[in-house]
C-alpha cells in the first residue's frame, strides 16, 4: 500500500507541492523556535559563576570620569567601604561597574593579540570576588598587593580563556595594552553570566582591578555588598543612616539584587513570551492552513475514495489511508527541510546552539510537524470515510 | 447467488422523503446474466447499489451467495472485495495512476505481495485485450479502452458476481458491442453471475433476463 501510494504522490507531484511547501517552511519555523526555545531552557539551568543571595547594590550618583582621569572620588569610596565593612551584618564589601542583573553592560569587539573578540568587561575592586562568591579555577582574585604591580591586573571567565589563548596558559598572558599601562592576566573564574538566566552562552567576560590607592582611572560607582542571611529592612534603614552621614551631598539608591533579578528577568522573558505566542499563532495558522488544504485535496478525491470503497476499503481503511497519504507527503517535506538544516552548521548559521539543543530542536520539530500535520488531516479524512461509497460515488 | 426480499429504499433529506424502491423481490441464480430496465429516475441504479452493498435497505432482506448481508462496514467491505466487481458507466478509473495501478486497486485490500498483485493484474488486462497499454495513463486511453481497463479491475480478484451500472452508456455502438462481448464472455467461460443496468434494448435482449422497473417497483 504504501508504494502504491508514494506512486500517487509522486503522480500529484503538483497538486501536492503546495502542501509540501507549507509543511517544509513551517517545519523550519519549528526548528528555529523550538531550538531557541530549548537553548534558552538549558541556559536557565547553567550555573551562573556567582550567588547573587543576599546581595545589595548601593549606587552613588556622582558624575564618572574618563578612563585615565584623576578620580577625586576614589578616597570617599574607599572610606565608604571601610564604614560598611563595620557593620555585622555585613560579610564582604566591594565595587563595581555593571553588576549582575544590573541594566547596563560595557561589550564590545576587542582586537586582542591580532583576534578579533567580543568580550564583555567590568571593572571591579578587591573584595568583588567574595561578594559575589566567585569560585576562581586558576591564580587567583585581585588583592591589595597587585597595587605594587607594574600591569593591570585581569581575571578572566575560562570562555575567553578558551578562545584567547586556547592550548596556553592564559596566567601571564598579556591581555591588552596601550602606550601608558598593560594588562596581564591574573586568574580564570568559570563562565560568567552577566545578565544572569537568561545570558547568551560565552559571554567573555573579563575584569580589570580597580585601584582605590591610585587616584588615576575612574572608579566604579556601585558598592555591591552581601549581607548576612536573613539580614531586612531594619538594617537597610541602618545602613542607609550610615551611608548618608558619611556622604550628605551624594544622593543614591539601595536595591536588592533579587529585585533587580526579577527585573531583569521580566525584561528578558518577555520577548521570549511574545515570541512564543507569535510562534503559537503561526503555528495555528499552519495548521488551518493545512486542514484547508488537505480538505480540499480531499473533497476533489472523494469519487476516487468512493471508488475504494466500492473495490474492498472500509471506512477506517479509507481515512487511515489519507492519513498515511498525508504522513508519507509530510515525510518527504520534512526530508527536504532536514537537508537544509544540516547544512546549517556548516554554513555557521546557528552556530551559537550546542550539538544537544541542535539535535532536540530537530527531534522537537519532527514530532510538532506529524502532530500538526496529521491533527490538520483528521478532520478531512474522517469527512472522506464517513459518506456511503455510493454517495461518494455520485459526488460532484 | 442474489436474493433481495421486500426490499424499500427511502431517501431522506430534512424536508423531503422520496422513496426510490419499494418492495422489490429479486432473484439472480449463480450463472445468470440479467440486465434491469427502466425509465431514468426508476431506481435502477439504486438497485445496483444495494445489491453491490454501497448503500443500505431501508427495509427487507439481502442475501448475497446465500449468506444475509452483515451490517458491519468491516463485513461489508470484505464483501465487495472478495465477491463483487463493479463496472460504472464513467468508468471510475484514477487519473494519476497508470493502468496496471489502476487494476490493482481492489488487490490492495488483499493479503498479497506486491508481484502477486501485479501479476493478477496484468493477467486481468490480458483477458480484456489491454496487456500492450500497462503502463499508459487512462486519459491516454479511448472511451472503450477505458472502460475495459474498469472491467479489468472489477475481475482482477476474480469475484462471482459483476455489477454493470450502464457499461456501455459513454461509448459508441461499436464500442459498448465490444464491452458487451467481453461481458457475455466472462458470463459464458468464468460463469460470472451479472447483472447489468441498461438502456440500451438490444444489449438487454442479449441477456438471460430483463427485469423492469418503474418508480421504483418490480414491473417484470
């Protein structure tokens, strides 16, 4: 039967086209929005390379500096850190530039060591990484001593460690350097996802130490502080107290990074959302589209399925037969959507998706398009069985 | 071979009801060539279409080679298949398969290999004088070439009963003499029990009996 059968699509070549491409461009659809869909799936689940727990952002809204500038600032941030790490409360204190969750990020294309590489940075002081509870893989985190250092000193995520220096050490690579400074790299921390959840895979990340000592190059503005479990409100209040004392002039606002987290997460997922409620759409309308289609191309066969009856097919044999018509039909668009996408790695289009998330997004859309393909033909084929053969017969 | 008792044939619709035959008594032994008559709209083909199985009695009884007609469709279709062939006067012939396919058609409701299948297939297209047009597509084919490729299909499985809804309706007379020929033949030599629906005289004084209607009852 089923040779019989391709013999007739093959015969419909033409009439059949028009079902084939639909079901080979929404199978493409599928591939793309169930493998992004995947991909940020596994994301979610990826560790983050930080604790973002109990941690607190105070950001001071004083005017930056230029890099290379004189900070004049620099010795009222270091006194601020000081009078916070005085707290109980409080377990580590430092500063930075973007944090985590925060909606600013400094990226870009870096020529490094003749590669061209997108990398994202921050600058950040010595306590960074017990804030942030950073697990360092290699050397080590920055520290007071790295004052006394003739480079700046850098830490990268292993990502970029991989990409700059892949087969090397990256400890004591230089990373970067201009007329005045250099930059060498101090230690590797795992990947690090800036934009937590929902970061892209290899975000590169690299940070450069800032100097409290030195009043060149313009230091951070956000004191990013981890507080001991269970810390609240009464002790915001407190903090607040203390932090205006020490600076009445500057106006800042405190926030807890689960807040921003939350924040930020909505920003992120909404799209996502909107893009999987167009993808529903789409895919619903494929789906009325192909009903229509395949209710056409049915109703027009409905003599030629009389006729079957008449010769020995019951009613399920004749339904069951449009069904697999339309599975082999949906079989060979899909072949031909699968060899474009296998070329897809090869031409580095979604290059950015792992072999896992590849091959789920294959598998994913395989089984949308049998299941919206052959939904689509329940309907047309149950309305060509349930006529007598001699209506069928008759039928004009 | 066919008994048909009391049989009526009422067509509903939501404001009509038009009852196409009434009490009709039928008797067709194994062997017997009949051919029904009638003025258009007298339910000559409904009566065909109830002794092929492809609609049901309103009323009365259906015996086909002595067995009552079973009411489930699975029981049915295994009927048509295995018992009956049908010939109709458009020919019925699928357009996008060539005339082997075509003849294969009701074989593919049978448990059989694929050589199997076509080598019935072929024999059946020999019997009707077709072997040199296999692999021809229908439309290449003349009315009666046609029509003999239908023929084909009804005996492909080697049923003892045919069914003829006006074979020879869409042909010339040199033509519809030509299917007639091919009927009689199978009714002399495989003993195939016909019966054929006509308006043609001369082709129903050729059969063994003629059985009239008229608005939808029995007349002779």
């Amino acid at each position: 039967m089923i040779r019989h059968l391709l013999k007739l699509i093959w015969n419909r070549k033409r009439a059949n086209a028009l079902v084939m491409m639909e079901i080979f461009f929404s199978f493409l659809v599928l591939f793309a929005v169930l493998s992004f869909a995947f991909s940020a799936i596994g994301r979610w689940n990826d560790p983050l390379g930080y604790d973002w727990h109990d941690v607190w952002i105070v950001q001071l809204n004083v005017a930056g500096h230029e890099p290379g500038e004189t900070d004049e600032f620099k010795p009222t941030l270091d006194r601020l850190l000081r009078e916070t790490k005085t707290f109980s409360e409080i377990e580590a204190v430092s500063l930075a530039d973007t944090p985590p969750y925060n909606m600013s990020t400094n990226s870009g294309t870096w020529m490094i060591g003749g590669k061209k590489i997108r990398i994202t940075r921050d600058d950040a002081t010595d306590g960074y990484a017990d804030v942030m509870r950073m697990r360092v893989l290699r050397g080590r985190w920055f520290s007071r001593e790295d004052d006394a250092l003739n480079f700046v000193p850098v830490v990268i995520d292993s990502d970029l460690a991989g990409t700059l220096y892949a087969g090397k050490d990256p400890l004591g690579q230089k990373f970067d350097s201009d007329e005045s400074t250099e930059w060498r790299v101090v230690g590797v921390i795992p990947p690090y996802r800036k934009d937590g959840e929902t970061s892209a895979r290899g975000m590169n990340m690299a940070f450069t130490r800032v100097s409290l000592v030195s009043p060149k190059g313009r230091a951070p503005r956000n004191m990013v502080i981890r507080v001991k479990p269970g810390t609240g409100a009464a002790f915001e209040e407190k903090l607040v107290r203390r932090l205006h004392d020490v600076v009445p002039d500057v106006p800042f606002t405190l926030t807890r990074m689960d807040r921003l987290r939350g924040l930020s997460l909505r920003l992120h997922l909404v799209p996502l959302i909107l893009s999987s409620i167009v993808a529903f759409f789409l895919m619903s309308m494929v789906a009325l589209g192909l009903t229509g289609v395949l209710w056409q191309s049915v109703t027009r066969r409905t003599r030629e399925l009389g006729l079957r009856r008449a010769v020995g097919a019951s009613g399920s044999g004749v339904r069951n037969q449009v069904l697999i018509e339309v599975a082999l039909i949906a079989t060979l668009a899909v072949i031909v959507g699968l060899v474009v996408i296998l070329q897809l790695p090869l031409l580095g289009i979604f290059s950015a998706l792992t072999p896992l998330v590849y091959t789920l997004g294959i598998i994913g859309a395989l089984a949308a398009i049998y299941a919206i393909t052959l939904v689509s033909a329940l309907y047309p084929s149950w309305l060509a069985s349930r006529l007598t053969p001699a209506e069928a017969l008759r039928y004009e | 071979m066919i008994k048909l008792e009391n049989i009526d044939k009422v067509y509903r619709t939501a404001r009509v009801e038009t009852l196409a035959l009434h009490n009709i008594n039928l008797d067709v032994p194994s062997g017997e060539f009949v051919s029904v008559m009638g003025p258009s709209g007298c339910g000559k083909s409904t009566l065909l279409n109830l002794i092929g199985l492809l609609d049901r009695p309103t009323a009365g009884t259906l015996a086909i080679d002595g067995q009552n007609v079973e009411t489930s469709e699975r029981k049915l279709a295994r009927v048509r298949n295995e018992k009956l062939g049908f010939v109709f006067q458009t020919f019925h012939l699928v357009p996008d398969l060539k005339v082997i396919d075509n003849v294969e058609i009701p074989l593919l409701y049978r448990k059989m290999s694929g050589a199997q299948r076509r080598k019935l297939a072929a024999a059946a297209l020999d019997r009707v004088g077709l072997s040199s047009r296999m692999q021809h597509f229908p439309t290449q084919l003349s009315g009666g070439q046609q029509q003999r490729v239908a023929i084909a299909r009804a005996i492909v499985g080697k049923p003892r009963i045919l069914l003829a809804d006006e074979p020879t309706g869409n042909l010339d007379s040199a033509m519809g003499d030509e299917i007639m020929d091919i009927l009689h033949e199978l009714n002399r030599e495989e003993k195939t029990t016909i019966v054929m629906v006509t308006h043609d005289d001369r082709f129903a004084r050729r059969t063994d009996r003629i059985v009239r209607l008229f608005d939808g009852r029995r007349v002779a």
